[in-house]
C-alpha cells in the first residue's frame, strides 16, 4: 500500500508497461514565513526616495487631511522583499505550475506571456487615468475596437467594457433592465427575474441586489431547464430572463431560442450569460437566440487573468434598444478620434471609476487579434473535443456518475458526482480536492447549492495536451483507489501541501476575521488597545 505521505510515482518504464501517465512525486515547500509586518527593522530601505522638489514641498496639506503619527509600515530591504514574495509564491499552486482543469465554470487557460509585457510597457503601464482625452489616443482605439470585435462575437449592436468583473457585467445588465422599464413606466408591474438552478448564482445574486424578486427553474429529468416551469413562471411581472447556457453542468440547451420567445412574448427582456462562452466561440451568437443582452468575462473566455480573483474585466453588449443605458462614459470615434462620451442622459451611470480594468482590456483584444476569427472558433472546438476526451477517462473511474442528460456529451464542462464512491466510503467530494493538493493540482467541487450531490466541477478549456488531461485523470483515478483501499489516508489530508486543513470557525466566526495588521495585532497577538 502506498505510504500516506508519497503520491504514487512509477517509473517512465513501469508507466509504458501499464499503459498509464507517469504521477509527478510533489512536496510543496514551506517556509513558515511570517506576515510582512513582523519584518524588518527600524530604518532599512529598499530604495533611497530622491527628495521632493523645493515647490512640491512647500504645499501645505489641510491638518484634516494629516495622519496624527506616520503609518507602522514594515522596513525592509530589497532583498528582504524578493525573498519574502518568492517565498510565498513557492507556497500556492497556480496556472503556470499544475493542471488547473479542476477550476469549472471559471475557464482557467493559458494566458500568452506577451500579452503581459505589452501591457508592462510604460505606454500602458504608466497611464494615468486623469489624462486629457488627446494623450491617451492609443488606449481608446484599443478600447473601441475590441469593443466592435465583441460586437462581432455576440451580434450585439453596443459594447460597454467598463465593468470590473463578470458579476459587475451582470449587474449592469440588470440595471439596464431596471432602467429600461422604468423609462417605460412598467418598472412598479415588472418586478420578476427568473433564471435557473444551475446558471451562475451572479444572476440571481444580482437581481435580487437591484430589487428584483427572483424565480428560480430547475431541471427536468435529462438536465435541462424546465420549459413547462418557465411558462408557468412568466407573466406581466416577468422583467427578465437571466440564463447561462451552457449552463454550469456542461448541458447545452437545444430550446434556448424558445426560452427567449416565450419571455418575449410577455414583454419581457432576455439576457445570457456568456461568462463562460469557451466551448462556443464562432459558433453561435447571443443574438443568434434572439436576447436582448449578454455578457463576458474577459478574465475567462478571452484568456485575461483571473489575478486571484481580481481585478478582473466584465464585457456588457446590448442591442440597439438597451444601449441609451449603457454605463457611461462610452468610447466614441468620429473617424479621425477618439473621445469619451459623458453626456448620456439615460445611462445608468458609472459602473467603476474611469473607464475598466484596461491593462486586461489590452490582454483581451491581443489575445482575440492573435487568434482571428478562425482560431477562435479552433479554440472553441478544442475546449469541447478535450472537456469530452476528460469525460470519457473520468467515467471509467470507480465512484464517479455524470448526473443528467445520459449519454450526451458535454460543451466546455461537467458536473460530476462523488455520490457512489461516498455511500461506499463516507468520504466527502471535499476530501478528494484536499488530496488532489498532493498531487500539486486543483479541483474544485461546485458553487452552492448543491443540486448535485458531492460535485466535482472540471473545465479543460483549451490550454490542455491529451498528456495534461491523461496525468489529470489519472490523479483522481487513483485518489479513488486510495479512497476504496486506504480512506484513512483520503480522509486525512493534504500531507504534502503547505497548510493541512482550513479551520471552519476562521471562516465562519467573525469575531476571529482578521483583515488589517491592527486587527491581527489586537485579534491575534493579543495587543490591547489596537
């Protein structure tokens, strides 16, 4: 039996013999590194600051605007500073180091490296949001022309990239619709939005945040959102349909377009939520179904990162109808230049300071650019062709069932289940994502709730080689191995990774959260008067 504390490695022979992927032996470091502001000492630098200049330093600053003593900021040098980062960074797992594939509905790809050195160029880089409209020609054109790129992509007549993060888009969207019916005078009547089970929880999220009651659909017995309850759910308070599709199970659903009329025909709006558009690239279109808006995330479809969460970048497009309301401002070209456009009366208003998160704006439009519009459509249909090639290895694995829609394949994703190989073991679908950490990769359960029971959520997107998706398919074969013969070993991990196990209560007791160094001081050292 194989030791709890050393994932299974063989030989490159032993792994030809078997006809099996060859399992990396792992051991993330761990440096027991201190917070940064238990560092350094009292008068260390990293850099020598040149003096201000004499007239800089002669402008007197209001006494409100004075801090009563300097800020307990750390003091350290150079050296100090690279090796506390690398340090930590030797401590995580990332895309540039494992088979992400575990991170569904995130669409975690590969992101070109060129792309970062142009947005690290100082004509990028050193922007300042301030600057006269003239000085910042170049961005704005960057601006404007992904915006007709995804004009093109979703058959959308409008674009706006101002909003920070897939689920700001999504707000937007709403807010559009709320000020849409409010211009109508319908708003008071239309106080529904309906979407489903399984589409992002964003959507409902929200709707509800913008005063919407919300109607949530499940699915029918093979998966799909219920068409019989969509009917019986709308009427004339129906403000809007909020549906991803595919939805977060990988499900494509084939009546979408009927969806869309049925909502239509109470007058009310329809908006889809592309955020994961990865396995449907260049073949179909948000208008093509006949919504009104849709969304992106350019921090997963379009290969920006997800930076640990942000700063991300949302995409809103709208058909002509919706687009008074766009977030304002909005890139305008008159054919010779561009400029920013304020004077929008019936915009919503702004989503974000300035004008998005331009540095993935800018990883965005190069990525689409390098690509074209035949690769992206390649990339689409690579995503798919390796999502159901991981689905054929995954099946075979003892435990596992693929809920719904029996014998369909899937688009960009699965939502598997652990249930089996739970009733068998008692083993949690959690536990197989801490033991995946022994293995230095990721895996990812599913948002809440839970309609599928021990969910396992993957998304090989594009990035991924057969090898890749093999070794990855291995890995949770033989955690499923391990589950059935040794549980105890399943049970009790991670052994190889950083940390052990998060404790529940520093998640789910306020009074432990620590999010500032007077926090920690007071919470956690046990400092009075801090």
């Amino acid at each position: 039996m194989t030791a709890p504390h050393a994932p299974v490695s063989v030989s490159p022979e032993e792994a030809r013999i078997a006809g099996k992927p060859r399992l990396r032996r792992f051991q993330q470091a761990s440096w027991d590194e201190k917070l940064i502001f238990e560092l350094g000492s009292p008068g260390e630098r990293g850099v020598l600051v040149p003096a201000a200049d004499p007239s800089i330093g002669k402008a007197e600053i209001p006494a409100d605007l004075r801090r009563a003593e300097p800020p307990a900021l750390p003091e350290m040098s150079q050296q100090q500073v690279l090796r506390h980062y690398l340090r930590l960074s030797q401590e995580n797992l990332g895309a540039d180091l494992n088979i992400d594939v575990g991170q569904g509905t995130c669409t975690m790809k590969y992101s070109p490296k060129v792309n970062d050195q142009f947005v690290r160029d100082p004509r990028i880089a050193a922007l300042h949001p301030l600057q006269d409209e003239d000085t910042v020609q170049g961005v704005l054109g960057i601006i404007h022309s992904l915006e007709q790129l995804l004009k093109e992509i979703s058959g959308m007549d409008r674009v706006s990239l101002q909003p920070g993060a897939g689920s700001a888009a999504i707000y937007t969207n709403v807010a559009m619709i709320r000020a849409y019916f409010a211009a109508r005078g319908e708003l008071e009547e239309r106080d529904e939005v309906i979407t489903t089970i399984f589409s992002h929880p964003s959507n409902a999220a929200c709707a509800k945040t913008a005063g919407f009651k919300v109607i949530t659909l499940h699915p029918d017995a093979d998966g799909y959102p219920d068409i019989e309850a969509l009917k019986a759910a709308v009427g004339p308070r129906t403000a809007a349909l909020l549906i991803t599709n595919p939805e977060d199970t990988g499900i494509y659903n084939p009546r979408i377009e009927e969806f869309v009329r049925i909502v239509h025909e109470v007058g009310g709006l329809c908006s889809y939520d592309q955020a994961n558009a990865n396995g449907i690239l260049g073949i179909t279109r948000a208008r093509d179904a006949g919504f009104d808006l849709c969304h992106f995330n350019l921090h997963k479809t379009f290969s920006t990162p997800h930076a640990c969460g942000g700063p991300a970048a949302g995409a809103c497009a709208v058909s002509e109808d919706l687009a008074p309301y766009l977030p304002r401002p909005t890139v305008e070209f008159d054919g010779s230049s561009y400029r920013l456009d304020d004077d929008r009366p019936d915009s919503v208003g702004k989503m974000r300071p300035f004008y998005g998160v331009v540095p993935n704006l800018v990883r965005a439009y190069a990525w689409i650019m390098s690509l074209g519009a035949e690769g992206l459509r390649a990339a689409a249909e690579t995503a798919v062709l390796n999502n159901n090639y991981l689905l054929h290895k995954v099946r075979q694995i003892p435990g596992v069932s693929v809920p719904y829609a029996a014998g369909h394949p899937r688009v960009e994703q699965v939502r598997y289940s652990w249930e089996q190989l739970h009733e068998d073991t008692g083993l949690h679908s959690e536990d197989i994502g801490l033991r995946a950490a022994d293995f230095g990769t990721h895996y990812w359960t599913s948002h809440h709730p839970y309609v599928v029971p021990e969910p396992m959520t993957l998304e090989p997107t594009e990035s991924y080689t057969r090898t890749d998706l093999d070794e990855y398919a291995a890995i949770l074969a033989e955690i499923a191995r391990e589950a059935y013969e040794d549980p105890e070993t399943v049970r009790t991990a991670p052994h190889r990774s950083t940390i052990h196990r998060v404790r529940p209560e520093a998640l789910d007791d306020p009074a432990t959260w620590a999010v500032s160094w007077r926090a920690y001081r007071r919470k956690v050292l046990g400092e009075a008067g801090r």
